[in-house]
C-alpha cells in the first residue's frame, strides 16, 4: 500500500498536540495528528455535560464493582466519577507497574483532546528563578533557556486561550495577558485582608485559570456549572477542541487519525532521520506506517518516553536519541503538604448551584531571597472557603424527614489551604520498559520507579507547619491538620524523561525541544521539563511546544532537518 508523506506528524492531542498542530498548520505545514483513543466531537460528546445526580444509576457514585476491575487507579482522581469516567483509560487495558513500595498515580486520558477535557486549568508562568536554579543548586541539569526566551510565547498562548487572572507584580508569579480574574468570596475576601497586613511576601489571589470571564474567538464567558471536567460546550474552559483543533482545523492542511496507537518512530539510520511511525489500529490491530518530514511527540510525558524507548535501534539500543543514557530518568511530579483547615464565620447562604472553576492562590515566597538550611526550592499553596453542602450527609449518621430537612439548611463554612511542593530532579526516579508486561495491543508497558526525597519530605512539613501559623496569625481558631499521603502522581503533573539541557551528553532534549541525536525528531510536552518548580505546569507546556514549532518551521524551510 502506498504510503501517505506529510510535512509534519504530531503525537497526541492534548494540550501540546493541539499546540502543535496549531502552529505548524498556520505556518503552512500538512500535518497529520495521531490519538491512540477515540474520537470526541466539541459540544456532541459531552454526553453527561450538566445531567444532575438522579440522572446517574448510581448516582454519580458508580458501579464499585467495575471500576475496582478496571478504573483501579483511575477512580483515585478527584476527577473521576460516574460523569467522567468515559474520559479516562481503562487500566486494565493499559497497565504499568511498580514496585509495591513505591506505588505511582497515573491518572490518563486516551481520546481526542487528551485530557485536556479534565484538566485543572491553573495556568501559571515558570519565574526567573525557576530556570536557574538547577544551575545554583546543583540539582538537575542548567536549562537550556531562561525566562525571558519563554516569556514571548507565554504571552502568546495566553492571548489565545484566555488566561483569567490578576496581576500582582510578584517575583515567583510573573504576571502575564490576563482577563479579569474571577470573585472571591466574602470569607476568602477577609482571609487577603488579613493576610495582606501581615504577611507582604505572600499575596492571596485568585488562581490563573484558562477560564473565560468574558469572550475570545467565539467562545462564551464561564457559567459557573462547576461540572468543567465533563467537557465544555461553550467553550468556556480551553481545551483542544475548544481552541487548537478548530485553529489547525480552520487552515485545510490538518488530517486527524483517531484509535491510531503510536508503537514506534521508523529510524532511517543512513540519513539520521526520523522517518515516520509505526502505528496500531486500536479497534483492528492493524498496522500501518505514516512517513513526514518531521516528527513531533506530545503524546504525555511518560507515552512519549514509551514511544522512545520501545523505538530502540542499532545506534540507540537504550532508546531512541538517548546517546546521553538520560531517557527516562530525572521524573518528576508535585508533592504536597497536609490540608490545613479551619472553621470560620461565614454569612448563611440559602443553598446554591453552581460554583467557581478555580482555588485560591498564594505564589512561592520561600528561598526567593533568604535561604533555609533544611530544603531548596519553594512550594505554592491553593486554597478556598466555601460553605460544607448537602453532600456534608454523604458522611454523617442520621435517618429520616428531620435528617433530610436538616441538609437543606448550609453547614458550616471551611477555609482550607495545601501546599504544592517542588520535586527534585532525580536520577533514581525513572521510567522503563517492563519486558513482562504488555497492553493490550501486545506494546511492552512502563515500569515506573519515583519516589519522594528527603527534600520534599522537609518542604511539606514546612509548608504545613506555616500553613497552620499563617491561619492563626490571622485570628481563626481551632486550626486542624487533616493527614494527606499523597502518592507520587496524584498531582497529574507527571514529567521529565527527556529533558531539555545545553549538554548532549547530559540531556535528550536541546533549546528549541529538538533531539540533540535526531535533527527532525521533537519532544514538547511535559517529557522536556528539566525541572518541576512549584507552578502547575501546562501553560509551560504549551508555550514551549509553540517555540519549539516555530523554530522546526523555520528550520525546514532552512533545510536544516
């Protein structure tokens, strides 16, 4: 069968798939987008988009027995549920392994937008110092860039995904294009006006969400429905189908080939290319090749670093470009503190529907300009105060007329706040082929082997102690600890693996996200990061994919790759 020649392959669909085909189709490539799952229409495929409880056979409580056969870790996400559930793999289908004492949280999404669907939407910029710590600290690699490289393209993907925000001027929050920023409300309100009198380090603001508050290309200002990660239909929250896939869509040039698992790259050893890749049919098993001139992995960052690994040659038996011995090593994902809350007076508010997208947020202040002796690097917190609902019952004992009726009234207001903690880059934490274990398309599965250091152990007892000292500095009382064992993972901002580094010798990944081995083979998304910082890391994603696209562009027509 003849084969189809594209300018260009991207890998994936999700927040820097969709990127990617954006940018190399407007700049005037025939790319082809490849998703191992199923197609999902903008709008037509959000089937439980705002269905109620008594909708759901078992009330959005699902079906145990199922989901402890299949959804195993999946079901561990705060995201997942009766809702949802159809946007996350099934485990059993796609399993991984780990030691039993160092267990991970994989939480994924196989279908068009990846999960992008269900994602957080915490937009932040990495900061200055961000990019040279690994430098001044000795932990990890020098990034090959620093801010002010990326800052141009943060503010590119901002403008076009719509980024709701405020503008703070703090060091380790660069402020960026923002839409005004969402309400607080008037118990979170009182928690920054306290805070801000007596801690000027550490402002409270509203997270940066990609959440509309007034129109952008099309799509309508957030309504407040609360239900974000069952998908959008007017596009309020970003997501690719809300707005990358109609942008690459909108130019004629792209091709999208849904149930298309990615098995390998093809290697022409003689030229040093990437020629194309080898893929499996996901409903027949059928293998087919695609062949382009460039080739752009986005598929997460550890199916990225699968691909890699399970495209193994002659000249890179340890992996494909992996001359460096680095691929799949230097892991990383957020730690955390425990969930520091605390009961508080809050207005008696009739029961509502509905609720705010986002958290609130307070940007790193530690080791920005003092330095402790007990860890490197800083964490952020998120917090909220919000009155306990109905679903206060779901927990508590009580039968009967007088026990429903009291559910009507609201409870008690809580304020809470967590700290997300920088992880180190780490050689020990890393990712491998598991030569005994198999999907269900017979593709070797990922061994995954990370655990928390001494460092993030120190900083999350840190952020907890401080945590409970800023709540009572602002006058609440009886400030409890509730204990979190938080398994590496659980954040969903799994990366690393291929890291971006000015070394070839000690990194997979150069300054534009170009393979230092293979000239026209890329890695975008969260696979290129050297380090985790604190910040919640898509928005880095994006604007690295889109950088990195606009050099491979420029190089092509070069001739260069």
């Amino acid at each position: 069968m003849a084969k189809i020649r594209y300018d260009a392959i991207v890998i994936g669909s999700g927040i820097t798939g969709g990127w990617a085909a954006k940018e190399l189709t407007e700049r005037g490539l025939r790319v082809l987008m490849l998703e191992r799952g199923r197609a999902v229409e903008h709008g037509r495929d959000y089937t439980t988009e705002h269905a109620t409880p008594y909708n759901f056979k078992f009330r959005l409580l699902g079906d145990k027995l199922r989901y402890a056969r299949d959804y195993g870790v999946q079901s561990s996400s705060t995201f997942f549920n009766e809702a949802t559930e159809h946007f996350f793999v099934n485990d059993r289908l796609n399993p991984y392994s780990h030691d039993p004492q160092k267990p991970f949280t994989w939480i994924r999404g196989h279908q068009l937008g990846g999960r992008s669907l269900m994602w957080g939407r915490q937009s932040y910029r990495m900061a200055p110092l961000n990019f040279q710590e690994n430098a001044q600290d000795g932990h990890g690699c020098d990034w090959p860039i620093r801010y002010e490289d990326l800052a141009p393209w943060y503010s590119h993907v901002e403008k076009f995904i719509g980024v709701s925000g405020s503008a703070i001027r703090h060091p380790m929050s660069p402020d960026g294009e923002f839409q005004p920023a969402m309400p607080m409300n008037i118990v979170e309100r009182g928690f920054a006006e306290r805070a801000a009198k007596l801690f000027a380090d550490r402002p409270v603001t509203m997270s940066r969400l990609a959440n509309l508050t007034q129109p952008l290309n099309g799509r309508a200002p957030c309504h407040y429905c609360q239900y974000c990660e069952r998908g959008c239909s007017v596009g309020a929250y970003f997501s690719t189908q809300s707005g990358t896939l109609p942008a690459a869509r909108a130019t004629g040039r792209l091709t999208v080939a849904t149930d298309s698992i990615v098995h390998s790259i093809i290697y022409d050893e003689r030229k040093n290319r990437a020629r194309g890749v080898r893929v499996i049919d996901a409903n027949t098993k059928a293998t087919r090749e695609y062949e382009a001139k460039l080739v752009v992995l986005c598929a997460s960052a550890f199916e990225s670093v699968r691909i890699l690994l399970n495209s193994a040659t002659p000249r890179f038996p340890d992996g494909l470009a992996n001359s460096s011995g680095t691929l799949g090593r230097y892991i990383m994902d957020h730690a955390a503190s425990n969930l520091v809350t605390t009961q508080v007076d809050g207005p008696a508010v009739p029961n509502y529907s509905g609720g705010r997208p986002g958290p609130l947020h307070i940007p790193r202040f530690r080791n920005v300009h003092e330095r402790r002796s007990d860890y490197v690097r800083g964490y952020q917190y998120n917090g909220a105060a919000f009155p306990l609902g109905w679903q206060r019952g779901m927990q508590a004992e009580g039968i009967g007329a007088s026990f429903k009726h009291s559910l009507q009234r609201p409870g008690p207001w809580q304020l809470i706040l967590v700290a997300q903690c920088e992880a180190l880059p780490r050689a020990e934490n890393h990712i491998r082929l598991d030569t005994h274990l198999k999907d269900a398309w017979g593709i070797p599965a990922l061994h995954i082997d990370m655990t928390w250091g001494a460092n993030e152990a120190a900083m999350g007892k840190e952020a907890t102690a401080t945590a409970v000292e800023m709540l009572e500095a602002c006058g609440y009382k009886n400030v409890g600890v509730v204990p979190l064992p938080v398994v590496p993972g659980s954040a969903i901002h799994e990366m690393g693996g291929a890291r971006m580094g000015k070394d070839p010798r000690t990194s997979v990944l150069n300054a534009f996200n170009q393979t230092h081995d293979i000239p026209n083979l890329f890695v975008t998304d969260g696979a290129a990061m050297s380090s985790s910082s604190s910040a919640n890391p898509s928005l880095t994603y994006m604007a690295l994919t889109a950088r990195a696209c606009a050099h491979a562009v420029e190089a092509l027509k070069r001739r260069d790759i």
